[in-house]
C-alpha cells in the first residue's frame, strides 16, 4: 500500500505506493494524499511512484483522480512513474495515461 511521502528537491513532494490497491487502501490513500499537500508550497509539485503497484481497481484510480484535481486546483503540477506493466496497461485502458504526464522512472519525473 502507501509506503510514505517525502520532500524532496526543494518542496516536490513525492508519494510512493506498492502493491495491490484497490477499495480496501482508499481511506489510506486518501490520507497520504492529504497529509502530502497540507504543508505544501503554493503551486504543489507532486511525484506519484507506482513503480511498485501491480494492481490498481477503480477506487484506487479514483482517489488518483482525486489528487489530481485537488494539485490543479491549487495551480500545482502532478506526475506518475510509471516503469511498465501491468500499470502503464491501466492508465491506457482508463485514459488517464493522456490527463497525466507519466514518466518511466522516479528521476525523470523530478527533472522534468
């Protein structure tokens, strides 16, 4: 589930999950969300790192969805890691591969 968040590179925060997400894991993820932007810089830099994640229902995506719309509306930017299989799957199945820029590793997501 959600690892943990850190700050990194002078206020991007950065949200690694693992595992299996799904309905279960919303109320965490959710948190983490929430604990990840409430003491962030106007204009909110956000990594999420799915390197990990294997699986990803509906719910899970929801409350991506729901990040995303919360770092918009505070004029903020939010990026995926996506390194390959079976999530890239996911995110272009759903269509959100083309409202989220995703990135193939950790690092290019910060440099970009």
């Amino acid at each position: 589930m959600t690892d943990h968040f850190e700050i990194v590179n002078g206020g991007t925060r950065v949200v690694t999950l693992r595992g299996e997400l799904d309905a279960h894991d919303a109320p965490t993820l959710r948190t983490t969300f929430s604990e990840a932007l409430e003491a962030a810089p106007p204009q909110p830099r956000v990594v999420l790192d799915l390197t990990q994640v294997t699986f990803l229902d509906s719910t899970a995506l929801g409350c991506i969805v729901g990040l995303l719309r919360r770092v918009g509306e505070a004029d903020g930017e939010l990026r995926v890691v996506l390194p390959g299989a079976p999530t890239v799957r996911i995110f272009e199945i759903t269509g959100l591969d083309a409202i989220l820029p995703t990135y193939p590793t950790r690092a290019a997501a910060l440099e970009a």
